[in-house]
C-alpha cells in the first residue's frame, strides 16, 4: 500500500493544471486496474479527467478524488517521505491514502460485484465537471462511502457537512473625475461598503431560523474578496463583492439564497448585480445515521476502538450523494491531519485497519436489501 500510495503522490495533480490530472488520472487507472483486474471508463468533462469502474449492478458507491490543492512542484518543497510511522508529501492526506485504502479494500473481496467507484479530478474546485457524474453514478445505489480523510487525527468519521454557496455581488454606478467633478459620479465603492455590512449581518440576522440551530451549528454569511475602481481620480463605477456562505440544512440554504438576491442598494443611481448561487447542498445528519451504526458495529467486530462521527464545516462530494437521497458516510479514508497545508501527514498504522473496516462495509451494504435503505435513509 505505501508503494503504491508512494507513486500517487509523487504524480502531481494540481486541479487547475489539466494536463496534470490527465497524467494523474493514467496514474490511478493503472493501479485500479491492477488491483481490480478492469479497465476504467476514462471520461473527459471539459478538459477534466475522471474514471468510473462499474462491476455488475451496483448497489454501493466508492467516491474520491485525485486531484489536490498544490500547485506544480510542490513535491519539491514537500517531498514524498515515511519516518516514524508518518506518509508525508502534497496531497498524501487529501486524499490519496484514501484512493490506496478504497482499491485495496475492494481488491481484498472475493468479488467487487455489485459495487461502482468513481474518482474525479475537480473536487477541490467544487467538483464543477463532475457533478452531474456523481449524481448518475449514484442513482440506483445503497450506499455511497466517501474516501476523503477522517475528521481529526485520532480518525473520527465525518456524519454531517455544511452546504456551500458563492456569490459576487456587483455594484453598478457611474464614473467621474474624483478632483473636478466628483458630485457627477456614482460611487460604486461606497455601495460596496454599504452592502458588505448588510451582509457580513445576514448569518446572525438567520438566528435559530429554518434549523440553523442543528447539531452543524448556524449558517455562515462570509465577505471575502473586495474590489472597485480603475484609477486613482476617477469616481468608481464598477465594484465587486464575493461571497462564502455555509449552511446546515437546505431550508437554511434557500433563505440566505432569498435574502442575498433581495439585498437593495443605499446609494442613489447605485445598481446591484447577484451572480451565482448555491454550489453543494448540506449534507445533513440523517443521511448516514444508519450507515454510521453499521460501521461502529463492524469497528467492534474487527476489534477497533469506539467510532466517533463528527459534523464540520467543509463541503465534499459526499454532500451531492446525499442530496440524491443516498445514504452516505464520509471520512472513511485516510487518519492524519493538515490537509491543504505543510503539516499535511497520514499515520500509516491506520492504514490498514481503514481498510479492513472499507471492505467490510461494502460486503454488508451490497447486499442489504431495499427495505433496509429505506430505514437507514
């Protein structure tokens, strides 16, 4: 497993280099394809890689990702290394083990009938190609396991996610020269102002409202990227607002989706503009309440401490299952910590043991029948 763990890792896959991902993505299909004895479908989505093995009809998922937040030689700086019983190197956490662990898993089974895996090569963008991938691939399935790294470092499963949604709010107004006639102009900088207090209000403005109040905590209105202007003596005509917006429940979502598109300008002549919107729906609690029992049960059968399910605050593609009503459990990859920086590691000692637990899963929920998804759903 380090072996091969070790040639993921050293084949870089920034998201935003495409050529990288598709030399990633011959990377991983090798190694699916030697473990698994398949070729991949190897789908192309405007110009991103992802591969898609399906055996059988298949009632269980197995979702990653093999692209990562570091930009071209980063291997340089961070090397690929193994000292006291630490994997290091840029993406070793986040989420290559877990891609290890997901194929060795699968391989140790007698058969991988009745199981799909789909690794794409976009998550860490929003999974902006791949999404409609997820939800097909997903359609029709049990159980969708998530092979992104555990909560924290003593391995807590990830139970619930926070959704997200970007916006820019741009404001329109109206130039002019800032020394001799400045009374002319529309101050688009000025309405920024206005509107990024509004904003930075909404979050706390939810309250309690729409299930804010749920076990991921209230809703998240963030201000971020600001910018207007095009010259020191010029009135600013044109400014831009960005947006980061975090919310537990879909209700949650909808509600700061409606307030955000109804936000008005305090300036007169000012125009308001409002792109974008939601990017990944919440992945809520009840989605892997059942598939979190199962698994503490089978941690205690395989002779491993007590499971913990945590809820956080980032998105993965385990939020698109669960939207797609598939019960769906998440951080089931790799134990380590510092994912998307330096201290990035993976305890190599858990990797196993994950492993052993992955395999498990899927024996039992492959052949689960309907009535139990149901319940579990």
């Amino acid at each position: 497993m380090l072996a091969d763990l070790a040639e993921l890792v050293r084949c870089e896959s920034f998201s935003a280099d495409h050529a990288a991902v598709a030399r990633s993505a011959e990377v991983v299909g090798a190694l699916g394809r030697r473990l698994l004895g398949a070729e991949p479908e190897t789908i192309v989505i405007n110009g991103v890689t992802h591969l898609r093995w399906t055996f059988g009809t298949p009632r269980v998922l197995l979702i990653g990702h093999h692209d990562t937040v570091w930009p071209m030689g980063s291997i340089e700086s961070h090397p690929w290394s193994v000292a006291d019983g630490t994997a290091r190197g840029p993406g070793v956490l986040d989420m290559k083990a877990g891609l290890v662990q997901m194929f060795h898993a699968l391989a140790s089974l007698p058969s991988p009938d009745g199981v799909r895996v789909l690794v794409n090569g976009d998550e860490e963008v929003g999974s902006t190609t791949s999404r409609q991938l997820i939800e097909e691939s997903v359609r029709g399935c049990a159980a969708a396991f998530v092979l992104e790294p555990s909560a924290d470092d003593e391995g807590a499963l990830k139970t619930a996610r926070k959704g997200t949604s970007r916006y820019d709010v741009v404001v329109h107004g109206r130039a002019a020269h800032a020394g001799l006639e400045p009374q002319k102009g529309i101050n688009a900088a000025v309405e920024a102002a206005h509107q990024v207090l509004s904003i930075a209000g909404l979050g706390a403005a939810m309250g309690d409202v729409d299930g804010t109040d749920s076990v991921l905590g209230s809703a998240s209105v963030t201000p971020t990227l600001l910018s207007a202007g095009s010259a020191r003596n010029t009135v600013p005509a044109l400014a831009r607002v960005s947006l980061d917006v975090r919310v537990p429940t879909q209700a949650a979502q909808d509600r700061i989706d409606a307030l955000i598109r109804g936000l008005t300008p305090r300036t007169p002549g000012a125009r308001l503009e409002v792109l974008g919107g939601s990017q990944r729906p919440p992945m809520e609690p009840g989605s892997s309440a059942g598939l979190f029992d199962l698994a503490s049960r089978l941690a205690a059968e395989l002779g491993e401490e007590p499971l913990r399910g945590i809820a956080v605050g980032g998105a993965s593609d385990g939020n698109y299952t669960a939207a797609a009503g598939c019960p769906t459990l998440d951080g089931l990859g790799a134990v380590g910590s510092g994912a998307h920086a330096s201290t990035e590691y993976v305890n190599v000692e858990r990797m196993v043991p994950r492993t052993r637990l992955l395999a498990q899963l899927i024996t039992r929920t492959r052949r689960r029948p309907d009535r139990d998804r149901r319940d579990s759903a």
